[in-house]
C-alpha cells in the first residue's frame, strides 16, 4: 500500500477546502459536487441526489457476488469556528466541528486507491451521506431506495474519535451509540402582575419544579443496569422583571440504548407532568420525537471489523457504548454492519467533537484510508 502515501497530500488539500466551505444538512451541493467529480476522475460509476445530495460511487472488479457499502457523511454544523487555521470556514456560524470533512476525504482515498489497485472481487459502494447531524439524512437516503438500488451486504462507517489515541481503532459488537431522543415541554398558565401572584399560576415556577423533578427520572426509574441520560438543556419563559408569563417552554435531550428504557422515560415525563399541572395549576404539553435510534453493531461484523483493523494498526475492544447518537443507525437497521471509531486524540489538550476549536487530524488521514481498503478486501475476497 505504498502508493497510498502518494494520496495524503492531495487528500488533505481536498479536506482543507471542505473545511473552508462547510454546508449544513440538505445544503451539501458544492461538497457533493466536488466528491463526484473526483470519484469519476478515479473511473467509479457515480449517482447524485439520493435522498437529497447524498451519491453513490459504484467500484466493480472481479466476479465475485459479494456487496460492501463504505459510508462517509458530508454535513458541517451551525457553529462559529474559532481554532484560526488558515483554512478556516469561509462561512460565519457554519462550520465542520464533528470532522465529517476527514471522513470524505478518507473515504475518497479508498476510492481512489481501489480504482487504481483492485485486489477484491465483487461491487463496493461509497456512499456519501447527507444530513447526519440530527436530520436524518441517512434515513432519507435509504426511503430513496439506496439498498435497493445499491445492493450491499455489509454496511461500514468510520468517525473520528478524539477521546482516542491518534490512529486507534475501537468498535464493539452490539450497541455503540445511543438512540437521541428530544423534548419539548409547554407550560401554559394566565400571566398576570408578579406582584400579586396569588391571582395567577406561576408556569415559571412550575418549570423549576419540573426540571429538578425531570432529573430524578434516570436515577429513580431506570434500572442501575442500563444505561440512560437526560439533560435539560432550555428554559424559555418571560420577558420583564414584573410580568409573571403566561408561557414557559422546557426543552433537552434522552439518550438511552434500550427502547424500554426509552419507553419508561417518556412514560414517567407525562406521570411528572400530570403532577406539575394539578400542583401548579398550569396546562402541560409534551412533545417527545425519537429521531435516532441506538447504533447497533452487528455481532460477527464488528468482530470482523476488529480483526482487520489489528492487521492495519492498534485495534481495541469498545469497553462501552458512548451516549452520543448517530443516523448510521438506520442503515445498520437495514443491513449487517458495523460503526468504527478511529482515534484522533492529540493528548489532553485535544479538543472534542461539536467545540468551536475542533479540527480533524490530518495524521490519521493514512491510517483510515488503510482501514476502507483492508475492510473491502476482506468481504470481498476471491476466495469468499
């Protein structure tokens, strides 16, 4: 794999321009544009506008029957960047703060490698997701027809993890990541004079009351044996010093593994806020959407996953799922598969994913390049 070395350099180049003209869910046209030109320069059969600005570059070689998907997704975040690298966002409050940029890059690389060396038997796909950051844009892809169209097998899909030493790779069978639910919680009384509270339902109280009855949930009704988060995360209520408002609205986050764990902790929010409108005389409404499922590995996928990333570098075991959630979920609802971390940690002064000093590590560029290769040379063996 020498000539994969001859790679890195123009790949970053590539990186540094996506970095410097991020594009958020659905919006993806320039950086989608640039994949596909690049991806037919290195001979790959390549389809746009699946589920929006999501592509597909098809390799074939060989006879073999065998199918792999290679995903990478392509959305930035509505952040403001701060790290002042000179290839820092070209646009203000847009920016790639969870290295999708150096997933795409990657992924390319294996592409175009691939196309240049072959060394498999049977059809790869690189798909280039739209959208992942909480718009679902691997499940619009998939509603397009994208498995059905592009038949695979297996699923992978590599992220960047700087809570991991630069170049380690970890994954884990069974879950990895968790389901993301949200929520958003209408508190609705009169408003009236803060001076004569008696003569109105104060919805500011009972928020308060609300947000330390919530935290009780995931310590009181959650077995110890699983695992759940709940965050509050918003308060919006009032707008002067003497108005007690009519309106308040409390919103957050549940991250959680186990739908009866998530079943359970939508059930006892609407328990709590029953209680909260009979204590404070106040009107409550709950709007829970579940937008994510949990990431879940498929068992002897994951476990191939690990073998052949020992053989490329430093692999290990996931010792635990993080709470943090992903829309490679839906695909690995559709087909076998397995999510991959690839540590990008430069010790403890590394930033974490989603921080506006956040930048993809180009060192480990290499590293997940070889990963892609060493995956779909494995499924796609001539002797499979």
């Amino acid at each position: 794999m020498a000539d994969i070395q001859d790679l890195i350099a123009p790949l970053i180049a590539f990186r540094r321009d996506i970095h410097a003209h991020p594009e958020l869910g659905f919006a993806e046209h320039r950086t989608a544009g640039r994949i596909a030109e690049a991806l037919r320069a290195a001979g790959l059969e390549v389809t746009e506008g699946i589920g929006g600005t999501g592509l597909v570059g098809v390799l074939r070689c060989g006879d073999g029957t065998r199918t792999l998907g290679l995903r990478a997704d392509m959305d930035a975040l509505p952040i403001e960047e701060r790290t002042n690298a000179p290839w820092t966002s070209t646009h203000p409050g847009c920016f790639h703060g969870c290295g999708h940029d150096g997933h795409v890059a990657m992924l390319l690389g294996a592409a175009q490698y691939l196309a240049r060396n072959g060394g498999f038997s049977g059809t790869l796909n690189f798909i280039f997701q739209p959208a992942e950051e909480g718009l679902g844009g691997a499940r619009h892809m998939i509603e397009d027809g994208l498995f059905d169209r592009f038949p695979c097998d297996r699923v992978y899909a590599l992220h960047n993890w700087p809570g991991l030493p630069a170049g380690t790779i970890a994954t884990r069978p069974g879950a990895i990541m968790g389901a993301a639910d949200k929520f958003a919680i209408r508190i609705t009384g009169k408003g009236g004079h803060a001076a004569i509270p008696q003569d109105t339902p104060d919805a500011v109280l009972a928020a308060a009351s609300l947000v330390q009855q919530l935290n009780t949930i995931i310590a009181r009704n959650v077995p110890a044996s699983a695992s759940a988060v709940l965050s509050v995360t918003e308060i919006h209520g009032g707008h002067a010093h003497n108005v007690i408002p009519a309106e308040v609205t409390v919103g957050g986050t549940v991250r959680s593994f186990d739908p009866a764990v998530q079943d359970r902790i939508e059930q006892r929010m609407e328990q709590i806020l029953s209680g909260i409108s009979a204590s404070f005389e106040v009107e409550c409404s709950l709007d829970y959407d579940r937008y994510y499922p949990a990431t879940i590995n498929d068992a002897d996928v994951a476990r191939d996953a690990l073998a052949v990333a020992a053989e490329v570098g430093n692999a290990e075991l996931a010792p635990e799922p993080a709470p943090t959630s992903e829309d490679f979920s839906y695909m690995l609802q559709a087909r076998p598969g397995a999510y991959i971390w690839l540590g990008q940690g430069r010790g403890e002064a590394s930033p974490p994913l989603h921080n506006p000093h956040y930048d993809f590590n180009d060192d480990v560029m290499e590293t997940g390049i070889r990963l892609h290769v060493a995956l779909a040379r494995h499924w796609l063996r001539d002797d499979a």
